[in-house]
C-alpha cells in the first residue's frame, strides 16, 4: 500500500514543524534564562550535550584520564570564544535545539539526556546529520565537528599524537 501525501498535507506537516521549532526554542530561552550579551555559556546540559559528542568525535585521540572530556570541553568553549558574536549566538542556538527535550528527540533522534547516551546513539545522531538532505543540519554538524577538532589540536600538546611536527622553523 503506497501512501501519498498531497502538496497541501505536505504544507500543513511544514507549518506544524515551524510552529514546534519556533515554541521550543521560545520556551527553552525562557527557561535557560539569560547569557550575558555577548558570551557564549554552555548551561549543565549543554556541557552534557558536547561531552557526549566530544567523546565520539575525538575517539582514540582522547588520553585515558577522566578529565579528558572536561579538557576537550573547555578547548571547544575556548575556540567559540574567538569567534564573531554573531556566531556564538548562533552555536548557542543549536545547543539550545539539542538539549531540549523534544528538539533532541525530534532532531538528533537521541531519546535520552545527553548524559546517559551511548556512543553508538551520539554516533548515530552525528552520522545522520552528516549525511542528512538538508543543508543546515549538514552545516551544524560541520560546526560541531570542526569546532571540536580545531579546539583539541589547536593545543600544541596533542600535535605529537598525529605525527604533526609543528610549524616548520625559520631559517635565520
């Protein structure tokens, strides 16, 4: 049994996709409360969130300690730091979407908290938006992705784990 679906259904599920997106980012503003302008915080369940995906993106780079996690944490908070307001806004935004309930379960297709996922449910989820049809979730998990790698090796103490010499020296 086919089923089709009409221009008009296919309009009713956009607007009502719209509207959900728009109220859940309206109500987890207003109960994140306020950043100070300007600045780039990660709330309890935004750290939860990068840790579990800074867990599975830098898997097999990351040193066996238990702070590891929170270090590969703090470097990505420091690398959003260096960038434009404008984008930090908008890296706050799409933590917002993730670590609200209904968006993380609709988006990202993670059922639980970001603190009790697995690997293979973040895997999942960073896979889909990898690959997915639409560009923006595309860009967001570039983002991700590149935010957490650029924060990580930026420090010259992980250069040695990938066989990156450093800067080659000036010849005087």
């Amino acid at each position: 049994m086919a089923i089709t679906a009409s221009r008009r259904t296919f309009l009713k599920a956009g607007l009502a996709g719209t509207i959900i997106l728009a109220t859940a980012g309206g109500v987890y503003r207003a109960t994140a409360g306020r950043a100070p302008p300007g600045k780039f915080i990660l709330d309890a369940e935004g750290k939860a969130a990068l840790g579990a995906i800074v867990g599975v993106v830098l898997q097999g780079a990351l040193p066996a300690d238990a702070q590891a996690i929170d270090v590969a944490i703090a470097r990505t908070q420091e690398t959003i730091a260096g960038l434009p307001l404008i984008v930090q806004k908008e890296i706050q935004d799409l933590f917002g979407l993730l670590v609200f309930a209904p968006t993380r379960r609709l988006l990202a297709g993670v059922p639980v908290r970001w603190a009790d996922a697995t690997p293979d449910d973040v895997t999942e989820f960073l896979q889909s938006w990898r690959m997915h049809r639409f560009a923006m979730l595309q860009s967001a998990y570039q983002a991700l992705h590149d935010l957490i790698l650029g924060g990580w090796y930026a420090d010259e103490s992980t250069w040695e784990s990938i066989g990156y010499p450093g800067p080659m020296k000036v010849l005087s």
